[in-house]
C-alpha cells in the first residue's frame, strides 16, 4: 500500500534537537529579564557621577544580542542535531540494508553490528538470529521439495514401466499387473497424506485440547499389533496419565509413527518394543519409545528425523516405507512447542524420547 512520504527521522531527530536548544535558550534569556532587569528602574537616573543606564538602555544593548544568540543557537542545534542524529541512526541505516538484502533473496548477510549493547545492538542482534533460522528454514525447504519431487517422482515412474511393459507383453498376467501397480499407487498414496500431514504440522493450524499421551500409546499399539505379530515382535505399553494439550489427532499420529517405526526398525524376529509414558515435576510430559534392533551410529542417529531419511541398509531392503515417520515426529513436537530426543542403545536399537509441555490442572481439580 502506497503511503505519503513523511519526514524522514533524522529530520525530525533534527528538528527536535533544533527546538530542544531554542528553548533552552529562550529560558535562559527569560531567566535573565526577569530576575536582573525587572530591578532596573525604567526612567532615567539621576546620578552625579558616571553615566548609569537605565532598563531601556539595557534592553535596547540586551535584545538584539539575545536576538542573535538564539540565532546562533538555532544553527548550531541544527547542525548539530544533524551530525548526532545521522551519527545515532547509522546502525539502523545497517539493519535496513540487512533487511532489504534479505527481501531481495539474499539471506547468508549478517549485520554483526560492533559496538557496546544498546538497543540498536539488541535489534542487530536479534535480526542476525532471525536471519539465520529463515535461512535454515529455507534450505530445508527446498532441500525437503527436491526430495519430495523425486519421492513423488519415484512411483509415477514405476507404474509407467510396468505400463509400458504390459503394453509389449499382450500374454502378461493381469492379476499380477494389477497388484503391482496397486501396491505401487498405494505408496503414492501414504506419500501424499504424509506430506500433506506434514505440512499441516508445520504451520501449526489444528485445534487445541486435552489429550492423554497413555492412551494415545495404548490405542498406537493396539492398531499395530497385526503388524509387530506378523514380525515377532513384543510390544509392552505401561506408564501414568500424561496430559498435554494438543491436537489428539497429530498426537495419535506421532505416537503411531514412533511405534511404527519401532516395530519395522527391529530385530527380524524376537524383538521388542517397549512404550511408556511419564510427567515430571517440572511440567513435562515424556513419551518414550524404545526398540531392539541394530546399533545405530551417532552420525545416522542425527540425521533420522530428516526427511525420506531410513534407517539401515537391511531396513531398507525390508521396508519400503516413506522416509517421512520421524520427520513428522519432528514437526509436529514442534508444533507442540516440544523437544524430540533420539539416542542409540548400547545393545543396539533406537531410544525416542517425546518431551512435551504437560496439561495445567483442570478448573476445580
């Protein structure tokens, strides 16, 4: 929106200092006619020696004297006030390039503003911090729709080859072609609703209630029992209520992905699962999902909860899963103003640790 253009604020910095020094100095000069010339009689004096002047005489010597100190004061407090505003104002000059840089695309600048701390360096500061989170946001952005691209990508490809090899193949088993590109389009499909899950995590728009993180665990495990009893895999859920508020949905959804990741992310048979749930005394709530299974590096460790990231390399072969369990994990504790901890087990396997701000006491509990 166009708006009229203004006094800039060094003018009016200007200015201010400009009528700050007249008044200064126009008090000064009533100061002095009130309390020195008012004493002076005003007709003439009668005196037998020198020549002794009277009020009329001071004031004509007085006024235009005072006339061009104020004048004098009138430039120097606008000069002044010039050199200091423009000297004060330089680090906000710094910010509003910073800013437009980074309007124009340009997020790698910094403005590292020298100097003691004030409050331009707080603003420096804080506009530094802001520009280094946008930047890691963007990359990941655009690192997370080059991935998702070629995700996407991926299945649409498959079932165009085995289109086009059931085209040169008229003697091809049609029950068989129909199964492949079902269980190819169903990929797709959990590919989408993951993403789109995802972005629905990250912007935060979902609607806010009380939610108990216990039965959240025992309803995952229950959903996901066929699964952990076709893999021999035991799943053991205990703990106490942990309330939180949140979205039950998203919540049930970040439980379900830790379970379910657990469960495809263990030993091929014997394995267990172990879920529990705790409040602390300090009013958080933790989730915590533990699994058998390979030892994991510290490095692979860190990098799980990025996008279409997968476990191991047997993992990989076993499971054709999204690549996106534990990145949902990751946006939607965010969402949940909260903290994802992922750590290896020393006899192998994954450890996941939910911490989530825990519900305030209900009213007249």
């Amino acid at each position: 929106m166009a708006r009229p253009r203004g006094l800039s604020v060094r003018l009016r910095l200007t200015l201010s200092y400009a009528g700050l020094v007249m008044v200064a100095g126009a008090l000064l000069l009533a100061v002095v006619w009130l309390f020195l010339l008012r004493y002076v009689p005003d007709g003439p004096i009668r005196n037998r020696g020198p020549f002794v002047p009277n009020r009329s005489d001071l004031e004509s010597a007085f006024v235009p004297r005072a006339a061009w100190a104020l004048a004098f004061l009138l430039v120097l407090g606008l000069l002044g006030g010039w050199l200091l505003a423009g000297r004060m104002l330089a680090p906000l000059t710094r910010i509003t390039d910073a800013a437009r840089q980074a309007g124009a695309g340009s997020l790698s600048h910094r403005i590292h503003l020298p100097g003691r701390d004030d409050e331009f360096r707080e603003l420096a500061d804080a506009f530094d911090v802001m520009l280094a989170r946008l930047e890691a946001q963007v990359a990941e952005q655009q690192r997370f729709a080059a991935n998702a691209s070629h995700e996407l990508r991926t299945p649409l490809a498959i079932t165009q080859t085995i289109l086009d090899v059931a085209a040169k193949d008229p003697d091809c088993d049609t029950g068989e072609l129909l199964e492949r590109l079902r269980a190819v389009n169903t990929r797709a499909i959990d590919l989408t609703e993951a993403l789109l899950l995802l972005s629905r995590a990250d912007q935060g728009s979902f609607v806010r209630e009380r939610v108990d993180l216990s039965l959240a665990a025992e309803e995952a495990a229950e959903t996901l029992l066929p699964l952990a009893e076709r893999r021999d895999i035991v799943v053991r859920v205990d703990g106490e209520s942990a309330p939180v508020v949140g979205s039950r949905a998203l919540l049930l959804q970040l439980t379900t992905n830790l379970v379910h990741n657990a469960i495809v992310h263990n030993l091929p048979g014997g394995g267990t699962v172990r879920v529990s749930t705790t409040t602390e005394p300090g009013g958080q709530t933790l989730l915590t999902v533990e699994n058998t299974g390979e030892r994991l590096e510290p490095g692979l460790v860190a990098t799980l909860t990025e996008p279409f990231q997968r476990g191991t390399s047997r993992v990989r072969r076993d499971h054709a899963g999204t690549g996106l369990g534990l990145a949902i994990v990751q946006s939607i504790t965010r969402a949940h103003a909260g903290e994802l901890t992922l750590s290896g087990r020393v006899d192998g396997g994954l450890r996941v640790v939910v911490r989530l701000p825990a519900a305030p006491p209900p009213l007249g509990g």
